[in-house]
C-alpha cells in the first residue's frame, strides 16, 4: 500500500465517522409504552442508542433498591466482588490486560467499603459486577423486584425468547470500565447513583486500535501486604483496544443516565462507563442479530485492521 | 497501494460476498397477514428479499388485468411507450448508455405489437415502463384495481406516509433491464405473465464495476427505416455497472415471481430483470432509510470504487 492510498482509505473512514456523526451526535429520550415497530425500525434497524425514560417507574426496584435494602435481603450472604487496586478491572494497566481478583466476601462488608464506614486493609476498589446473569443466578431474592425480560425489547429482539442475560451492577465512584464493547442488545436501567456513557458507534472503528496484551489476575499479598499481578493460566492473551476512550480521536457521545433511566446500547458500540457516588444498574443483555449487518461490520473491523496494521 | 495489499482488500471482498451469502442465498416465501414488527425484523433490518405468496390475492387488478381487459378500458388513449430495437432500454450497448425512444401511440397498437398481432415497420421492442408512477399518473383508470398503498409496508417503512411511486409494467419476453439498483424499497407484485430477478446483494458490491458512459438515444428513421442514436443533450454521460448480470463473476441468486406473487426487493439490491411472454406487473417504491446502514453501504462503495481504480 503507497502512502497515497492508504491515505483515502483512511479518508473514507473518516467520511464514515463524519457522515454517521449526522444520524447519532444526539441521543433522543422516549417514553414508554413504546410501540415495538417504531423502536425497531427508529433505534434497532439503525443502530441508534436512546434513553427511554420512563421504563423501569413500576419496577419494585425502583422504589426499593438501596444498600440497606439488600443489607436487609442478602443478610450475611457471601457475594462475589471484583476487587482491584486501581478501579480498573478488564482494562489494559501497564501494558498487561487485567483482570480483577474475584474475592468471596459478605455482601454488609462490601457495603460498608463501598459507602466508605469501613476502609479494608487492601485499599481496593470494590465493584459487585459478574456479567454470568449474576442477578438472576446470584441474587435470585432481588431478580424478584425487576422483570424477568423487557417486553417490548423481547419483541423487538428475538421473540418469543427471552434475554441471554441479567446482570447487576453494584459500586463506587472509582469504578471505570475500559473501553470496549458487547456483541448483546443492552437495555440498561439504573435505579440510584448516575451512570455517563462515554460512546463511539461502530462506524468510528478506523479510529479504534486493538492490540494483542497479556493476561494477569490482580491479587493483594496478604504476607507482604501489597497488591500483585500475576499471569492468568490457560489463557495467552486477550486481543483489546489500546486506546482508551481518551486516547481515540474523536469526540465520544456522552450519556448520563439518571435514576429511573434507561439506554437502548445497540449491539457493537464502543463503550467506556462511569459512575457518580454509589450507583445500582441492572442491564438485559439480547442476543444481536447475526446478519448482513454482522457481516458488513466484520468487513469495516478487517478493514480498519489492515489499515492500522500498515 | 502494492499488489499484496490491494489483493488482501480484495480477499475482504470476497470474504464479505462469501459470508453474506449464509443469509441470502434462498429466498423464502410468506403468506398475508403479515405481522409489520415480524417483516420489519426478518427482513427489511437484515435487507433480504422475501417473496409474499398472497398479497394482491383479493386486488381487483388480480381477476381483471389482461390485454383485453386494457383495451376496453383505455380504448384508444395514447400512451407513452418505450420502444428500442433489442429490448435493451437503459443499457449500456456498444460502448454507450441507451435511452429508448419515447414513443405515444394507441394503447390498442401496443398491445397489438407486443401480442404479436401486428409488426411495425421498425421492427422494434415495446414497453410500457416510465417509472414517474406512472400508474397513478398516466393511468388512473386502472390505477383504481389496486390499493393505492401496501398497508404493511406503509407501517414498515415510514408511516405514516404513502409509496413514492406506483409503477405499471407490461411488455413482453424481449424487454431486458440492465443490472441496476435503486434507493427504494421495492414491493413489486406480478399479475399476469412471469418475471425473472437476477439479484446480487449489496454486499456483493465489489464484483460490481461501474464506469461512465456517454448517452444516446434511440430514434427510429423513418425516411431510410433504420435505427438510428443520437447523442442525448443535457447530459455528458452517466455512471452505470459494466459487467452485466452475466460478467459479474459471482451466481446471482435467481427469483421466479409469478402471478399473484410479489417480491419485496430491499433498497440497494443490484437486479436484472427478464419476463415470459406478456408480462403486467405494479410496483411500490417506498423511500429508503438513510440513517447509519446508507453511510456504511457508501463506504463500501467507495472502497470497491478505489479497487477498481487500482
């Protein structure tokens, strides 16, 4: 490739992200009840994100979910959390993909860490974040006080079946995800605290970078009272975008999600999530469509590679 | 760009015409009622052609449309009708772009001509073809035997608004179109007679090779009795595909549509299109979405445009 025509390639994707920015710099707020066509052929089809504002209003969660709640419903029960030293689990630290110490812990300590009452002699960041359906398989006592599927989304998505995935999102300020993102339609509620989503869609993939990096678990040496990495087993290397969202040459759309909000995040978006005080999500993963439309992704992906590559 | 660079974009290509073909290589068959969210899910989002078996089974056009039944209605209106000497309007022949001769005669000396009745002294191939909506437009008297929109399709592609154009086609086995796409969603419904769709996807974009041609049109010369063409005035030359149906060096996916039949044709969709015997069919162009999927199908033409160039 001369340098020529490497630069129109780079010169089309630039259009694709310039041209794109005209259909999603903005994400509209709907209410429901949504009419299933209209969302699919407004936001699905297109692949546009949108914040529906009034979905989650007659959940019991929304009236009920805070940490003393579930004090009072997980009494002493042992929770999973990630913990790691720096808020950065899944993320690329110093040139190794890092994953998060999985620690067995009682779900009242992880709320007296996250609140800040009681400060662990790790000093680490506390984050209740299992992306396995961890509401419905961890906390079947609180899976009560939400839906079992979004109605309208089961419609839109893959009637009549149901989602692939519930998960619960439990922690702190400190708490960043990386950027990347999911091959699921994501309905994404959050009942206290405040999310921002940082967004590229799919069509800024020429100038999202992905790399090759190493794998290790973070884990705190009691015996030396340090925090350690070390490499993970049975897994070589994990392929990650190595740029952070502020390391992409773009404007990111930012979403702030209040309480008793929710984003539709289309399947394939580029995502970098934050979160203000102690903040309560729960999200309905939905299987994307494998389609032309996973196929022409894939070629724009390849693409970019072969780009990046040279 | 060197020849393994240019030949891995290539391969890009090949494995994105490859892979798409896993969801489009048969096209299905529905019946009426069709559910607008199903339609809109399993077909228009993931653009793949559908044949629906009983759309116009209760349109008065279905019992009533043959040529006689034209006769008695248009009696002796004139009609605009495309004539050429090889069935080849808006083609590429010889080396340039031909538009037919846009000729007005008596309905009843078409009909005549394409039944084989009566042989012109040009010798030349009739249709009836302008695509201005000509059904609503030229004849509203026939306009009246079919629903002036296709209630689902409305509500799929942007209720609450009505078709672009309602089309009318009659002619006979010697009328071709050349390989072409449009930016319409196409509803297109046989009544009488037979035609045959040669399809390539949009997907299949780099095997598709468009060049400038310059334009003519056909005129018959009465004084010497030849066909003749002349340079179109008001346009230098149009941008059209090169290779035919039959130099594209893929199978197209082929679709019989007989009577009573319609095949949805998603926007973008490159398609030849051959009849049997005297053939009348109506079609609905609804406009396309141009959102985030028309950026990326520009992208990927733009990509095959610079292949080509190489």
């Amino acid at each position: 490739m001369n340098d020529l025509t490497l630069s129109r390639v780079s010169e089309l994707f630039d259009e694709l992200e310039e041209e794109s920015r005209i259909f999603i710099s903005r994400v509209e707020r709907i209410q429901t009840p949504i009419c299933p066509l209209d969302f699919h052929r407004e936001y699905v089809a297109p692949n546009r994100p949108v914040i529906i504002e009034s979905l989650s209003e007659d959940w019991n969660a929304s009236s009920k979910w805070n940490l003393d709640y579930f004090r009072s419903v997980l009494g002493n029960d042992i929770c999973q959390i990630s913990v790691v030293p720096d808020g950065l689990a899944d993320a690329v630290v110093e040139g190794k993909f890092q994953l998060p110490e999985e620690r067995k812990i009682k779900f009242s300590f992880f709320a007296d860490v996250i609140e800040g009452k009681t400060k662990p002699e790790d000093e680490g960041v506390y984050y209740l974040q299992r992306q396995n359906s961890c509401l419905t398989e961890d906390y079947p006592k609180l899976a009560k006080d939400v839906p079992n599927h979004v109605e309208f989304a089961t419609k839109v998505f893959e009637f009549p079946s149901s989602p692939d995935a519930i998960n619960i999102w439990v922690g702190g300020k400190s708490s960043v995800s990386s950027l990347h993102r999911d091959p699921y339609e994501n309905i994404y509620t959050v009942i206290r605290g405040k999310k921002i989503f940082k967004l590229f869609p799919p069509t800024y993939r020429g100038k999202i970078v992905y790399k090759e990096f190493p794998v290790v678990r973070c884990y705190y040496n009691q015996s030396i009272s340090k925090w350690e990495r070390k490499t993970e087993k049975g897994i070589d290397s994990v392929r990650w975008i190595e740029n952070g969202v502020d390391g992409v040459d773009a404007s990111p759309i930012i979403v702030e999600v209040k309480p008793g909000e929710t984003l539709y995040l289309p399947a394939g978006w580029f995502h970098q999530v934050y979160q203000e005080d102690i903040t309560i999500a729960v999200n309905y993963w939905y299987d994307r469509a494998y389609d032309q439309r996973y196929v022409k992704e894939r070629f724009i992906d390849q693409l970019a590679e072969l780009l990046h590559e040279t």
